[in-house]
C-alpha cells in the first residue's frame, strides 16, 4: 500500500469516526456560528490581520447568518494544534500557513511556498488557473478539509542574525528559527532549526535560545520588534518567496452549508489573499526605512551561500518525491513557475527596471 492510500483510508476513517462526535452546530434562528482558530498570536502584525479579515468578511457578506468566532492562538489550541483541532470536529476551521503542517504531509508546503518555489504572483497563477486550486482540495480530502488561499505575505527577508553571514559554514551550529521544509534545508548546512510559533520568536531571540530567526519582513518584523535585540538583517531569503497562507475548513462542516455560504468562504478567502498582500507590500517599504534609520544593517548573502541554500533545497524536495501526490504536486508547481517565470520577467521585469531608472526611484 502506497502512503496516499495509507493516509486517504486513515485519516478520512478518523475524521469519519470524529464528526460523529462534533458538537451540534450553533443554530440560532437560522444563523450559525463557526469557531475559527489560528496558528497567529493576536495582533501579530499582518497574519492576524487576514485571518481576522477572512472571519469579518463572511460574517459581513451572509449578514451575520454565518458568523465567524476567531480564536487566536493559545485560547482554544496552541498554534500548532490548529490543523488537528478542525481535522478532530474541535474547531470548525483555521487560519495558517500550511507549511506548519508538513509533517501530515510534506505537500503541504507548496500552498504556502516551497524553498526556492513560486513568487507571490506565480503561486497565483498556478492556483487559480493551472491546477493547483485543485491539487490543494485533493491534499485536503486525505485529512477531511476543504481548503483555500487565504492570505500571503509576498516575499520574505532571509532574517535577523547576531553575526554577518560571509560562507555557507557559518551555518553549522547556529541556532535559527526557520519552519518547514526551508529549515529543513537549513539544517543540511549544520543549523540548528527551531519551529516556534510567531508569538514566541521574540522571547527565544532576546533570550539567547535562539541565535537567529526569520519571520516575515520589514513591517512585520518591526512591529516584533527584532531590531530590539540584533541589527543585522538579511533582506532576501531563500525560503518563502511568496508565502500563502490558508484556511482549511472541516469538510462535513463545509459540506453542511448551503452552496451559497461555501461560495461566500471561498470568495472571502480569495479577497483576503490579495488585501494581505497589497497590506504586506505597502508597508515593507517604509518599514525598512525606519529599520535603516535605526541602525540596523540591512545586506544581502554571498552568491556562495545562495548556492548552498540552492543545493540543500533540491536535496530536501527529492527526498519526498517516493510520495506520488508530493511529487505530483512538486511537478505541477514547478512547471507551472516556469511558464509564468519568463514571461513576467521581459515584460514586469524589465519595465520596472527601467521605469525606476528613469523616474529615479
């Protein structure tokens, strides 16, 4: 037995088995409540935010009939809890980034971003219009969810480090936080990888249990506060170049609603993703600025270590290719990227490389 089939008869048996013993659902004069929980401390700049908009916008679109309850992180489940809580009938639907969630399933990764993956914009195309919507619904049904883009904080910054990083060996035995399969490419040049959930990088930081951390970009990171304890900054990174975040509902919850309400999840999920991202690009900017102007040191990795993230990416993404629905959807994002690639290059490419020449921005 291959591990799809494995995972499709043992975790649809479990959610099967688990909405048997959901909760009568919260009807109230034809209205009904959904609890939302997140993978995001409250307030955390920008993650919070989407989900927040996503629970406020079909609340707002179903006149209050389908009413959206967001529980941040830690006051119904801790973080990383959410994806178990809605596949066990706990919690009607979360709020996260996907790529939390690859130990269910190292595909999950591509529906926030792959190391070396899809910018923001390619993992749209490839979303909507070249199979991936599709592909993300598929990986649900394995775990009883039905899932969409929700979010998506464009690219982000390689991270905050105690010392300048000048080779790829100033990797070995640095602590750093880093999730997903990024970090576990990270960790294939000696790292030391920590996953800890976003509310909590400050504290590991300041407190030396972590010798560096990546977390979004400039705002975001601003807002956290890392410029606090370290003035070093890595502007681009290799591992979320344009990282999508999602919700994932329940699939009996999902199925339960009217064709309507699902139209309006899906719809308030799409809306999100492209207000998070227009709210991520337009404060990073000025962000940085701020950032510069107070010391902190903003600089860029040798091509030597982009050939190292480079290396141990690959290496990391073929070690899930005897999984066919990994590999499936690798390829499927892969060959999509490169279809969209040389295109937006000629073209956006080119004309904002010129227009910046020009206008002198």
């Amino acid at each position: 037995m291959d591990r799809r089939s494995f995972l499709t008869k043992s975790a649809l048996g479990g959610t099967a088995a688990a909405a048997g013993t959901l909760a009568a659902p919260a009807y109230a004069q034809g209205k009904r409540t959904l609890t939302m929980v997140t993978t995001w401390g409250r307030g955390l700049a920008g993650v919070h935010d989407a989900a927040q908009r996503v629970a406020d916008s079909i609340t707002a679109m179903t006149d209050g009939q389908l009413t959206v309850e967001l529980k941040a992180a830690g006051e119904l489940v801790g973080a990383f809890e959410v994806f178990d809580a809605v596949t066990a009938g706990q919690a009607d639907m979360y709020h996260g980034a996907d790529y939390y969630f690859t130990g269910q399933h190292p595909a999950y990764q591509y529906f926030t971003c792959a190391p070396f993956g899809t910018t923001a914009q390619e993992l749209v195309n490839w979303y909507y219009h070249d199979g991936g919507m599709e592909l993300h619904d598929e990986l649900g049904k394995i775990f009883g969810l039905k899932s969409f883009l929700a979010g998506n904080t464009g690219a982000q910054a390689g991270g905050w480090y105690a010392e300048e990083i000048t080779s790829p060996e100033d990797f070995n035995g640095l602590k750093f936080r880093m999730p997903g399969l990024g970090g576990k490419a990270l960790g294939k040049l000696g790292a030391s990888v920590q996953n800890i959930p976003g509310a909590e990088v400050y504290q590991a930081l300041a407190s030396g249990a972590i010798d560096g951390t990546e977390w979004i970009g400039p705002w975001a990171d601003e807002k956290a506060g890392f410029q606090e304890i370290t003035k070093i900054y890595y502007a681009a990174g290799f591992h979320e170049p344009g990282a999508g975040l999602s919700v994932a509902t329940n699939r009996a919850v999902f199925e339960d609603l009217s064709p309507a309400h699902q139209k309006v999840i899906e719809i308030a999920c799409a809306e999100a993703h492209q207000w998070n991202l227009g709210q991520f690009l337009m404060n990073n900017g000025a962000a940085l600025d701020r950032l510069q102007a107070g010391g902190v040191q903003v600089k860029e990795f040798p091509e030597s270590v982009w050939d190292a993230f480079g290396k141990a990416s690959i290496e990391t993404l073929d070690e899930f290719m005897d999984d066919p629905l990994f590999a499936e959807i690798r390829k499927s994002a892969e060959a999509s990227m490169a279809k969209s690639s040389g295109w937006i290059d000629r073209s956006e490419g080119t004309y904002r490389e010129q227009r910046d020449r020009v206008l002198g921005i």
